[in-house]
C-alpha cells in the first residue's frame, strides 16, 4: 500500500494543495486579497513536480490494481505539466484584478486541473482515464468563462462545456465498447485480447476513442471550439488550457496507439497522416485571415497540432520520443507568447488587435524583444525550441516512409511565417504618431515579480530547447523506451466475453 500512495504522490500533493487553498479562502474575510494563495498553489505545484522526479527512484510498475503505472513516461509529462501549471499560476498573480474576491477559487480551479491532467498520463486503466478527463476539463470550463462581466466569458465556457460533453460522451462509448469487445478496460491488456474480439466493435471503439482524444488536441475537423473560447478566456487561463490538457491529452493518445492498438498500426497511421495535414493546412490558412491576436494564436495551435501528430508517421519509438519532445518545446513558447499578450492587453484585453501591438519593442523592449523571441520559435527559426521539434517530428515522419507529409509540414510551416510575421512587423514598427490621440497606446505596462519570473521561466525553457536540447531529448527518449514491447499478461479479473 505505501508502494501504491508513492506511485501517485504528485497527484496526492496537488489534491491537497487544492483543498487547502479552498479552506484558507472560506476562512478569510471577504475584503480580504486572495492573492498570496495563489503562492500557495505555486509552492505546491513546485512540490508535486519534485515529487515526480523523485518517482524515477522506483522500479516502472503499477499500483492499485493495475489501474496507475509510473514510469519514464508518466514522469515526463507529470514534470511538464507542472511546469506549465506554475507558469501560469505566477502569470495570474499580477494580472487578476486587485478587486477580484474569487481568486482563491480560480488558484484551486488550476491545481485541481492539474490532478486531473497528471492522472490522465498515469491512469493505464480507461474508466480512470474518464475521471481523469473530467477532472481535468470541469476546470477548465469553468475558469474559461472567469471573466463573468465579458460576454465572451461566459459563451466561450458554454461552447467549450457543450462540445466538450459530446466528444466526452463519444469518448466514454468507445470504452464500453472496447469492454464489449475485449472484457477488459486495461489499457495494458487490450492489445492480448483484440485478436480474440470481435474486429467490428474493436474499429468502433477505436474510432470513437479517437474522437474524444483529438477533441481535448483541437486536431482537425475537431477544432471548431479553439478559437472561440482562447477569445473568450483569459488570457492566463489560455496559457494554460493550450498546453497542459494538451500534452496530457497526446501522452493518453500514445499511451493508447502504442500499448493498446498497436495490431491497428496499419490503419491509425495513415489516419494520422490525414488529420495532421487537415489540422496543419486549416490552422494555418484561417491564422492568415485574423486580426486578433489569441484567434491567430488559437488556429496556430492547432496547425501545431498537426506538426506534432506528424511524429506518429514515425517507425517504432523514434515517433512517441518526437511526439513528447514537440509538447515540451510548444509548451515553452506558447506558454510565452500567452504570457506577453497577457502582460500587454490586461485582465479585460483592450488591446486585442496584431496592430494594437505597434510599437511595443519601443515602448517596452523587454516585452517586445520576447514577443519576437516566442514569435521566431513558432516559426521555426534555428536556435530555438520550435526549430528542434519541427525538425524532430518531420525526421521521424520521413524516417517512416511519410515523405509526403514531410514536404507538406515544410510548406506549412512557410504559411505559418506569414501570419507569425505580420504581429512582428507590427511590433517592430515605430508607434504612429497620433497613436495617444486614437487611444491605441494603454497605460504604462508594470511587469511584477511573478510575471517576470514566468516570463524568464518560459524564454530560457524555449532558449534551452534550442541550444542544448540534449536532457530532454534524454527524458523523451527515456520516456519511449518504457514502451518496448513485452510479453503482455492479461490480469486474473480480466472478464473474457465470448
């Protein structure tokens, strides 16, 4: 049993960091400023992301049934979602209103989605996988429509609670039928028992699993919520949705093609193919026609969807190490360029527009200067985390015989340039003259002590990624080979349906 506990202690340490949070904010007086337990939550965060690190001292194994493994694989992207998660809790500290009496409850929203997302790469048992889910997207769609005096506040958590639910549901049907199937809904088990199921309901399942994991990506044609609730959010909680839930959603979406379905190789890598040029090819077209900000951000999302699934063209281990360091990479800089706009346009975003940006290299050259860092690593510039996971994903897609998709993310990325360049340009040019006159400049910008640390945390990650990518280029690899095929042992309560 103390085995077990161990085996989710970061889970455990964020749980009750949550409930702390909860209890000091309803015994603190009502005027009183909620902001410092936003600290609370940033040191627990900071103490599960140790605690996962300290899980690699034991042996790769399962607890509590079967239903949790802990291994390389589960600890990079424990450690990764923490990291993401502390980003943006110090990002939200001096950002929130000062006047704001429901931080404590947004602070715990976050840790709490955080239990959800480490869960979601750990659970190897798919009823846990669903809990882990809800978890997770429970808070996020409430803290996607945080800002309640903004009408799109509270339409992008309606959006995002709606079709959330559907692909939910199309996700918990694929596990019944799996169970159908098989008898079983250990993720770890299926793959011994799909040769002896029926292959009709296997493809059902499969296909319906599918759905529900490249809903929580935004993949293409699943991507229609994206822009419209990173519009509507705030922008530290768009920081966070766009990466955290996504990289917990990819680590389940490997955990499955690889331990689960690998018999269907043949049918799900192709398929792979096609929603990475759809997701590449949408995203990056309709970026071009934008002149908000996050909408540009939020197609380019799911173009980098695309470039990541590209590593599932790969051959054997090279795809689920490329696959994981691409997370790492667009992590850093999206979690970055989220936390520029965030410092720029305000808590209420009046300053929403690429050109509303003009000028801002001269009025803060910090904050321009990182735009235009983050802005060079989406691109794919060289030196830059971008670069290293454009160039990873795309090797191991041709190394896999996906020549064709190669050259296609390669012209997709020169799309990508155009609309990365525009908001570029547009901080790189001197204000306009009248600029004071038309209300396009905002008042001084303060960078506070959090926000500084998040934005030094997310430059150096993206400027180590770049230049010496080497230790995580290790974990992912580490992280792959925990999934060398072995003899699979199909459980004693596995229940076989005839």
């Amino acid at each position: 049993m103390t085995l077990d506990i161990l085996r989710i202690l970061p889970e455990v340490v964020l749980t009750v960091t949550g409930v702390l949070i909860m209890m000091l904010d309803a015994a603190m007086a009502s005027a009183s400023s909620r902001r410092w337990l936003g600290w609370v939550g940033a040191f627990g965060v900071t103490g599960a992301l140790w605690v996962s690190l300290l899980q690699l001292t034991l042996p790769p194994g399962t607890a509590f049934s079967g239903t949790i493994q802990t291994d390389a694989f589960s600890v990079f992207f424990h450690v990764l979602i923490c990291g993401i998660v502390i980003v943006a809790l110090l990002l939200s500290l001096d950002t929130l209103p000062a006047n704001q009496h429901h931080r404590g409850e947004y602070f715990a929203l976050m840790v709490f989605g955080a239990v959800g997302m480490c869960l979601m790469t750990s659970a190897v048992e798919l009823l846990v996988v669903f809990i882990a889910l809800e978890i997770s997207s429970i808070s996020t769609y409430v803290l996607a429509g945080y800002r309640k005096n903004s009408g799109k506040g509270p339409e992008a958590a309606i959006k995002y609670f709606l079709l959330g639910s559907f692909a939910t549901g199309f996700l918990l049907y694929g596990v019944a039928l799996i169970f159908g199937a098989t008898g079983t809904t250990q993720i770890n088990a299926i793959a011994a028992l799909i040769p002896q199921a029926n292959s009709s309901l296997v493809l059902a399942a499969f296909a319906l699993l599918m759905v529900g994991v490249l809903f929580k990506v935004s993949a293409a044609p699943f991507h229609v919520w994206t822009p419209d609730v990173y519009e509507g959010a705030p922008s530290p909680v768009v920081a966070l949705m766009s990466t955290a839930p996504k990289a917990a959603a990819f680590a389940l979406l490997i955990r499955l093609l690889y331990t689960s379905f690998p018999a269907l190789a043949p049918m799900w890598q192709p398929l792979m193919w096609i929603v990475a040029v759809l997701s590449m090819t949408v995203g990056n077209l309709a970026a071009l026609r934008q002149d908000n900000v996050k909408r540009m951000l939020a197609y380019s999302s799911i173009a980098h969807a695309g470039y990541l699934l590209a590593a599932f063209a790969g051959l054997g281990l090279s795809g689920i190490a490329a696959a994981s360091f691409y997370t790492a990479a667009y992590a850093a800089m999206n979690v970055g360029i989220f936390a520029v706009v965030t410092v720029v346009s305000g808590y209420d975003e009046k300053l929403p527009l690429i050109g509303d940006f003009r000028g801002l290299i001269y009025r803060v050259p910090v904050l321009g200067g990182l735009l235009l860092f983050f802005l060079t690593s989406l691109i794919g510039i060289p030196f830059t985390a971008g670069f290293f996971g454009k160039f990873y994903s795309f090797s191991t897609a041709l190394q896999g015989g996906a020549v064709w998709l190669g050259l296609i993310g390669l012209l997709n990325s020169g799309l990508a340039a155009a609309y990365y360049l525009k908001l570029a340009v547009s901080v790189a040019q001197p204000p306009a003259p009248d600029a004071n006159k038309l209300g396009v400049v905002a008042a001084p910008i303060r960078i506070g002590a959090a926000v500084g640390a998040a934005l030094a945390f997310s430059a150096v990650a993206t400027l180590i990624l770049g230049i010496a990518p080497s230790r995580v280029l290790h974990g992912a690899q580490a992280g792959a080979d925990s999934f060398r095929r072995k003899p699979v042992e199909v459980p004693q309560n596995v229940r076989w349906i005839r």
